[in-house]
C-alpha cells in the first residue's frame, strides 16, 4: 500500500471510531479529488487528508493551500450535482492532518475551510 492510500484508510478509519460513516473514498473528476466522504449527523463531510512526513517545507496543514481548496470544493460542487439526494444536505470541509503513519497522531481540523 503506497504511504497517501494508509494515510486515507487511517484517516477512515479515525472518522468511523469518532461516529461518522464514511461514504465515499478518492472521488475523482476532471477539476479535482475527495478522499473521503462522510456522514455527520445529517451533514456531508469533505474531508481532505494529508500526510507529511517531513515539515521541511511545512507541516500538513501548510500544504492545502488556496488552489487545493478551490480544487475540492470544485470537486464537491460536482458530486453534489450528481447525487441529487445529497444537494440539500448541510455540508463542510475537514482535514484529516498525518506527520507520519501513526494512527495516535491524526489531527482533525473541523471546517478547515469554507466553499466561499
């Protein structure tokens, strides 16, 4: 399993034990990427994960910048388009945030940022 694929399953998994069910997993279009998808409560949650395991260049956080972000709510603007049943479902993006592959160090940043 390459390092970005045990960083989405243990991002999942993370999700899962905190009472969210994830949805979908790397829904990819032509304008971007999800890695997961999860339902909290009535809420979709676009959950973007990150792994760095060298903060040399900045930490995770550091590296969903302005263009990644326009890329995922390009993104979830189009799922949401093709999931009818979902359009009308609050909605908000998290990260998931991984310095290594260590299940004990996950952060997660609710509403990390805004689709305005």
């Amino acid at each position: 399993m390459k390092p970005g694929e045990a960083a989405e399953a243990l991002a999942a998994d993370f999700l899962a034990r905190q009472g969210l069910r994830v949805l979908v997993r790397n829904w990819r279009c032509r304008g971007g990427e999800i890695d997961l998808v999860a339902q909290d409560g009535a809420t979709l949650v676009f959950a973007e994960v990150r792994l760095r395991r060298n903060s040399r260049f900045g930490g995770a956080a550091a590296s969903i910048d302005a263009r990644k972000r326009a890329r995922i709510v390009l993104a979830a603007r189009l799922l949401l388009a093709s999931r009818p049943s979902w359009a009308s479902r609050p909605c908000r993006f998290d990260a998931i945030l991984l310095d290594g592959l260590d299940a004990a160090r996950i952060e997660w940043v609710k509403h990390a940022f805004d689709a305005g």
